[in-house]
C-alpha cells in the first residue's frame, strides 16, 4: 500500500489527489465522525483506566495508552487495504482516500486563522482570543493583538507540518496506514504530551514519539518554506538563516524549524512569552502576516504535494 508494494504505487497516486481534492470541496468530517474525535474518546476512556499518581506507573500507562490506540486504529485499517486492493480496487480507492483525507487538515487552519484575524479587524479582542484559544495550548485571556497575531502565525506553521507534511511524508512509505500512525500519535500528543504535575509522566510516552515521527518532517516542513518564500517574494535567504540559527530557541526541538523560517521570511516577530523570541529584532506581527504565512503555507502544501507524487510515482518509471 505504499513504495513497499511498487504495484499500487498508481492507486496511491489516486488516493492522494482524491484525499485533496475532497478536502477542498468538502472539508472535515462532521465532528460526531471525524476519526480524530474516535481517537480522543478512545483515548480518554483508556486514560481513566491507566492513569496513575506519577512516576514509572505513570509512564507505563502513557505508554501502553499509545500502543493500545496506535494498535486499535492502524491494524484494522491496515487489514482493510489488504483485503479491498485484492477484492475491489474502486472501494479500496474510495475508503483509502477518506481515510487519508482525515489525517491532513489544509483547509481547516486557514479558515480558523481567517476567522482570528475578522475579529481582530472589527476590534472585537476578546472573540480573538477567544478563538485562538482553540488552536493554542496556552493562556489566551490576556493575550494582546501582536500576541494573539503571533500565536496564529506560529499555528499556522506548526500546522504545515502536523497537519500536512508529516502525513504525507509517512504516507509515502507506508501508505495511509502510516499516515493514520502519525495522526494518532500526534493527537496523543496534543491530549497528554504536557510538562505540567499531572501529565509529565503519564505523556512521557506520546510525547516522544510525537518528537521522534515529527523530527524529519519538522525540518522538511522549513526547507519547503524557503522556495515557497522565494516564489511568494519573501525574504527566503532570512527563512533560511533563522531556521538554521533560531530553531532552537523553542522547547520542541521540531516545532521551532517551521515557526523560525516564517519569522525570517515574513519578517515579523514571534513570541510565547516567558519562553522564546524568534526574529527579536522583526517588524511586530500583524494581521497582514498572518495572511502571508497562509500564503507561505498554501504554497508550501503545493510543493511538497508534487514532490509526494513524484516520489510515489518512481516505481512507475
């Protein structure tokens, strides 16, 4: 179901333009059966058996949590394809790009920050925060606008890489198996991957792993950056320097990559106050930035969509 079965390499093409394209028609799947809320319900109901007072209990817990919803969602999906692609190869397509569809988000980021940006041009900061608080894990009550502006586009970033390359990175190798891996282990991440009393050891386990699948795509998410930079007149020679000297400002050692390269290339100042500064010396962040990191991550998604199916497609040559 990927480059390790040469064979469907065409299927996999097919897969993956039909997952885009019904995303930008459609959308998200409704709440009630977007897999992603299947994940966190299962998850949360695993969490309430296994989760103990601290420590190595704890750890354990987190991590048998992350091998019980790894296990429940991929293997069966993964049965699923085996047994369509032998049986009928036009229902294989069909589920196989719902599927896929469900661990990327293209649309549905640009449209959160779109709606964070409305509120802040009608002077209306409390809905700002209000909404960035959906797509942030720190305290948004007090943020200002260049805070809130700052926190969008650092979203929008991250979002370039857990939402778009990382499942297509991994989808092509092992299929849409491997990219709904990723979507549950980084969803595990964003549930329990905390440093605070009560999650530190019970997220040990997610949060690493979310680190170990998310270090290559991070840095591929920036390297897609700069051309797309380039392309959009940005300034793609800063993206590059500041990812390659302020990427690790942050505590993730992944998440700093894309967010740095935007800061260079958009020329604007970043920061989560009382934890890091990217491009100290940038223009403050503006609404207007924000719209031209969706730009960068638009074009960005393009990129790295054509390099996916040229990759998928050299068994074909």
């Amino acid at each position: 179901m990927s480059l390790i079965n040469p064979s469907n390499s065409i299927y996999e093409l097919i897969i993956l333009s039909s997952a885009i394209i019904i995303d930008f028609l459609i959308g998200e799947f409704p709440e009630k059966i977007h897999p992603t809320v299947w994940i966190g319900k299962l998850a949360n109901f695993l969490k309430s058996k296994l989760k103990g007072e601290r420590g190595r209990v704890d750890i354990a817990g987190g991590v048998i949590l992350t091998l019980l919803t790894f296990t429940i969602f991929v293997i069966p999906i993964y049965l699923l394809s085996i047994l369509l692609v032998e049986l009928y190869w036009i229902a294989y397509i069909f589920i196989m790009s719902l599927i896929l569809m469900s661990t990327f988000a293209i649309r549905s980021m640009e449209n959160h920050i779109l709606r964070i940006i409305t509120a802040i041009e009608d002077n209306n900061l409390e809905e700002a925060r209000e909404k960035t608080s959906l797509i942030v894990s720190r305290d948004t009550s007090e943020l200002d606008t260049e805070e809130i502006v700052s926190a969008s586009i650092e979203s929008t970033c991250e979002s370039i890489t857990d939402g778009i390359i990382s499942p297509f990175f991994y989808f092509i190798f092992l299929g849409v198996p491997g990219a709904v891996g990723f979507r549950v282990v980084n969803t595990l991440d964003s549930m329990f991957g905390y440093k605070n009393s009560e999650m530190k050891d019970f997220g040990w386990g997610p949060a690493n792993l979310d680190t170990l699948l998310g270090f290559i795509p991070a840095r591929l998410t920036a390297f897609m950056m700069v051309p797309s930079a380039w392309f959009l007149g940005e300034d793609w020679k800063e993206a590059m320097r500041c990812a390659s000297k302020e990427s690790g400002k942050t505590s993730s050692i992944n998440s700093g990559w894309p967010m740095a390269a935007a800061a260079g290339a958009l020329n604007a100042k970043l920061e989560k106050q009382d934890h890091y500064i990217l491009g100290e010396n940038n223009q403050p962040p503006t609404p207007d930035h924000a719209l031209r990191a969706i730009k960068i991550m638009k074009v960005s998604t393009l990129l790295f969509t054509l390099i996916t199916m040229g990759v998928i497609s050299i068994p074909l040559l």
